[in-house]
C-alpha cells in the first residue's frame, strides 16, 4: 500500500498531520470494527486495512506543530510569575488512552484496540466487573505494554468509586488500594484514590 493509498484509506489529503489521521483512524475503526459488524466480511476488510494505513502514516505523518503556515512566527515564550497564593485544581478522572506500541506485534496490537474499545463500553456503561476481567486478562497476554498497566489501574478505581456509592466500603477499598499498586507512578490517579479515601472516612 503507498503512502498516497494509506490516506485515502483514512479519507485524508496527502500530507494530513499526526493528529488527522489519529482522529480520522478513530472514527473510521469503530465503525468498520468487527465487533460492530459481526458476519461481515466487507467490514472485516475494511477494518484490516485501516489498521494497515495507520500503522505506515503513524511513522511518516508530520505533528501540527511542524505544519505552521510560513507567514505565522511562532509565540514567543511568555514568563509566567508564580501566584502568591495557592490554588486548588479540579483534577477530573483520567480516562484510559490508546497509543500504538512499536513493540507488539500486529496481531498483539489488534488484540490491544479491540480490547481497549470493550474497555470503554464497560467503563461507560458501569459494567466493572467485566471490565477488570477484560484489563485483567489483556495485562496477562500483553504485560510488556505500561498503557495496559493503567488501563488496570484505572478499571479498578473506577470499581473502588462505585463501591463507595454502593455502601461497600470493604471491596472499595480493596480496589482502590490495588489501583495504586499497579499503576503508583500516575499523579491524576492518586489525586483521585486520595479523593475517593476522604469519601470513605467522611462515611465512618
């Protein structure tokens, strides 16, 4: 497949930046995937080739920052002065991303976006139960992949979340201590877990 093939796969203008062809992939993948057309052969196909392009155009294709029009100087730097005092930010729940890892094979990295658009039905539709259970198992057969890790980490927050709303503070906090072994490093998630302990003690 050419480069000029992989774009129109994607329904794009030769040279599209990074972020069109992430967006425009996206799109085109839930519609063709097979899980949404179950017995389709034309979809399957479809699907196969979509990954195909945009696996090629995510070496090649250009960020937005390296396709500023000539005419338009980039911002100069602004100084940004410390506030005297301190302001608290609402930190919103991070919500599981997928990035391609060079290291999976093809059919590792199929396996890694079905599972990650499964993922978000679940989460989406507070099945969370099937959703540790798909994490789970994607972590066993892919445990070389650090998104994978988080993607655990945060299936099980969201389950120690709704185990507080639910009134069971025992399997709450089981869940919520085990996201933050599995994923420690995650700064948005410990504000979150941190946040979901103060809701428990304020029930005791």
């Amino acid at each position: 497949m050419t480069i000029e093939e992989c774009y129109s796969v994607l329904g794009l203008k030769v040279g599209a930046t990074l972020e069109e062809v992430k967006t425009s992939y996206r799109v085109l993948a839930r519609q063709y995937h097979p899980d949404v057309n179950p017995g389709d052969a034309r979809s399957h196909d479809r699907f196969i080739q979509l990954n195909q392009a945009y696996h090629r155009l995510l070496e090649i294709a250009p960020p937005a920052a390296q396709v500023r029009q000539p005419s338009t100087p980039p911002p100069s730097p602004t100084p940004v002065t410390a506030p005297e005092t301190t302001v608290k930010t609402r930190v919103t729940p991070k919500e599981p991303e997928f990035r391609n890892n060079p290291r999976l094979t093809d059919l590792e990295q199929l396996l890694k976006q079905r599972g990650y658009l499964q993922l978000q039905g679940f989460l989406k539709a507070q099945r969370f139960p099937r959703a540790v259970a798909l994490v789970d198992a994607l972590a066993q057969r892919l445990p070389q992949d650090p998104e994978v890790r988080q993607w655990q980490a945060i299936a099980y927050q969201r389950w120690g979340r709704h185990a507080i709303a639910a009134g069971d503070l025992d399997k709450a906090r089981i869940y919520l201590k085990k996201a933050l072994r599995i994923d420690p490093h995650n700064r948005s998630l410990w504000i979150e877990v941190e946040r979901d302990f103060r809701r428990l003690e304020q029930i005791f």
